[in-house]
C-alpha cells in the first residue's frame, strides 16, 4: 500500500511550547514540531507531512486539536495510537487515530470550532492551576459580561479582534454560540475545592481570528469590570468603531476544545 | 512590639523545585528558600526565620504544608498573608497565617501527618497532570492492595521503607490510618473526564522517614503486580526481611496533605 491518509484527535498541555505550528527550529518546541518528530520515527522517514486544523498560540491547550498526516505507507490505527503516545512528551497525547483521504483538509474540510476559555476571580489563585485557568482580579458583573457574550453572535467583519500575523483574505467571521457559564467546580483528587467558581467563556464559530478568542475574552471582562459599555462593545464588534476595547487575554485559560467536520 | 511569632499554612505545587528545605544556593530553588525571600522582603530583613514541619522532596507538592515564622515585628495576619501572596511566585501560596508563640514549634507540637498519593492506571496518561497524578502502567489487583495497606498499620521499624538522608534516633514510627481507596472523578473544567478512574493512597502516622511514603506506595504496587506478595510484605514491614520490597515510587503523585497539632 501506498500513501495514507490519517485524521488525528490530539489534546496538548501548551505551557511549555511556542504553539501548535512548526517555527524555524532556532525558536523553541511545538507541538506540531513534535508530532512530526515522532511520527518520523514510526514510519522511518522525514517525509511524513502534518497539517493541522489551525494554529494555537504559545501557552494555548487543546482538548480537541484535529490534525491530518501523510504518511508513507498504512500502519493500523491502534497500533499508530500507541506507538505516538510512547515517543510524545508527557504533555502531548494522541485521542483518537482514524483512517481519511487526500479529499480531507483539517481546515477547509472544517464547518465549525468551539473554543473555551476558563478563568476564575477567586484569590488568591490555586498554586496547581496557575498555567491551566486564567486568574482576573477583583469583582465582575457577571450579568453585564453574561449580556456582552451575545453581542457577538452572528457574522460580523472582526478587525477590532484581531492581531496581525498569517494574512487574512476578510476579517468576517461568523459565530453561532457564545455564552458565558458561571460554574462551581470541586476539582480532582488533591485539587478538591482548590477552585470553587470558575467561568467558562464558550464560543463556536466559523473560524477565528489570530487572538481573536482572547481578545473577545478580554472585551467582555472590561464589560465585567465596568470599564466599557455594552453599546462601545456593540460598536467594536459591528466594526463602528476603530481598534480594540479590550486587552488581549492570557493564554493560559485558552483550549481549542473542539473541531466540527460535516 | 518586638519578636512575633506566625503559624503559616500553605499549598505549593512542588514540580519545578528542589523540595522544601533551602540547600546550598548553588543547587537551585526550593519552597522554603521563595518564602524567605518574600518574608525578607515584607519585613525589610534577611533576619526571618523559618521551620518547616518537614522536607518535602523534590516534585512532592503540598496542600497543608506548615511553618513557623519568626519575625522581628508584628504585622496584621491579613495583611501580612496577602503581602506574601503578592510576592510569591505562582506555584506557591499561602492560606492561612495565625499568631502564635515560641512554644510551638512544627515538628515537635505535631501529632500526626498526613500524606496522600494519587494514581491511575488509565492510558495514555492525561498531558493535563503528568506532573500532579502518577501514571501506573497494567492491571492491578486492587483487592490484594487494599489488604497491602492495612498491614502498615501500628508502630513499626521501618528500616525497610527508609532512604538514607538527615540521621534519625530510630526507625520507629507509628501509623494510625493507611488506605487505598478507588475514586471516579470527572475533573475540573476542561479536564472533565481527562481522568475517570483514580486511586488514593492515604496514610496518617506520627512522623514519617526520608521517602517512606513513597517506599510504602512502591511496595504496594508490587503486591498489585503480582510480583509481592502479601506475606513478604507483611515481613518487611515488620523488618523480618532485609532491604526494599518495592521502588521509590515517583514524586509527582505525592502531596503532603494536612499536619495535625493537639
């Protein structure tokens, strides 16, 4: 057998990497930089091609990271499942290994992606989830924040959520859910009540912006902290206004969560 | 006023420090050196002393760590805990800070400690807490451990659950409570289900010996192995035997949970 074709489901701790996209090799790690690395190694060859389903900034986590191989001949799906998760580092971990064709691409092929976005207001912050949840301080008005999430929803040109970087065809982007969960949460094992409440910023859409999440997560907190207003809010996002209202939010609080195909 | 004494709790994420006590500068960092530097920071003095209850190992994490400060002046527990939390680094935060006196001093007003190790034996392991929950490979007999357990408990001669490190009296120490115990657990936000099944080694005795929890669970795991048995357990245990039944189980799993005084 020939060429393959693999769809791969990977989640990432990004902490410790520059991103999911391969840099020049004198920046520092990727994550896409050590896919490529073990998958190198199952199939012997330099010349095993990844594409992913986009790219995820430094500090970013994925749960749900969709990324499509070429590989040089069919090695079966379990087998390639556990040969990657042995060579991956600790905080890289392959989900879910199934077969696909050349018609398949990670991004064209992708008809939505959610996004969440996890912090708390509570201090001081856990010392275990300081790379994992963002931390904001002081009080927030959950219900004015709870209201600026749905100014979002719908298309919209989003040049006031936006950092330079990859060129963009257009800026419009449509969003079909966006909301904002206020959760209490126990945590696991030794975390047990090392966090008691936690937001999630949840947005799914038809594509994103380079820190277009973080920055829509930032404009929402100062909505939170009384420092915009709704209708400014409303403005930026129906590109009234000119530049961001918002700063752009941490990365640590950020998982590309899920990608939608079909 | 003059020399005040503090009782401070706190809750650090040991992964990326040489363990509690403050060794030769040139080693690298450690919890209680980071605390010293705050302390002389917010009382303008390199004069403040510190005791732990005990050193942690490097990578051990603390939910219920204690110590005593010793300061030159008094300043409002309030104040001084959230002074602390400002200037301590993320991995490394204090939760409760009491006045107190010369008389109590964390090792000796003791009565008892509690430590906890978590693991699971899920693949692939979680990239969200390879530093935080140890990852055990196969099946395990878990009925077999469980009975592991309770043969720590009473006072024993833990010769064979002892590394060779700060010189000790004797070897004796007494152990009130030890389980093992199955929990499921959904995690915390975007870590729902990351982890469905995880066990809790949990063991409260008067004092503890350099490594000997660690020993403990080592030793635990090979009876759920299959490669101790019960009998031999039971010998080492009660220093019938000679030498180590089991590995130094791994640091990350490993959180000194709570210290008991009166």
């Amino acid at each position: 057998m020939g060429i393959q074709f693999y769809k791969i489901k990977t989640t990432y701790k990004g902490s410790h990497y520059l991103g999911w996209q391969v840099q020049s090799k004198y920046q520092g790690r990727t994550i896409q930089g050590e896919i490529n690395k073990a998958l190198s190694k199952v199939f012997k060859s330099l010349e095993v091609k990844t594409v992913g389903s986009g790219r995820t900034d430094a500090g970013v986590h994925a749960i749900g990271q969709v990324f499509r191989v070429e590989a040089p001949f069919f090695i079966d799906n379990v087998a390639l499942c556990r040969a990657l998760n042995s060579l991956l580092p600790k905080d890289i971990k392959i989900r879910e290994v199934a077969l696909t064709d050349s018609s398949f691409h990670p991004v064209h092929s992708a008809k939505s992606k959610e996004y969440r976005y996890f912090f708390t207001n509570e201090w001081p912050p856990s010392p275990f989830y300081f790379d994992s949840i963002s931390y904001f301080k002081g009080p927030l008005d959950v219900g004015k924040m709870k209201k600026a999430t749905e100014l979002f929803l719908g298309s919209h040109d989003f040049e006031n959520f936006f950092c330079e970087g990859t060129p963009v065809k257009h800026k419009r982007r449509e969003i079909f859910e966006c909301e904002l969960v206020e959760k209490v949460e126990m945590g696991i094992g030794p975390f047990e009540g090392e966090i008691d409440k936690l937001f999630l910023f949840r947005v799914r859409g038809s594509g994103f912006l380079k820190q277009m999440v973080r920055l829509m997560v930032g404009a929402v907190l100062e909505v939170g902290k009384g420092q915009l207003s709704l209708n400014s809010l409303e403005a930026a996002i129906n590109n009234h206004s000119k530049g961001k209202v918002g700063p752009v939010a941490p990365p640590q609080g950020l998982y590309l969560y899920k990608v939608f195909y079909n």
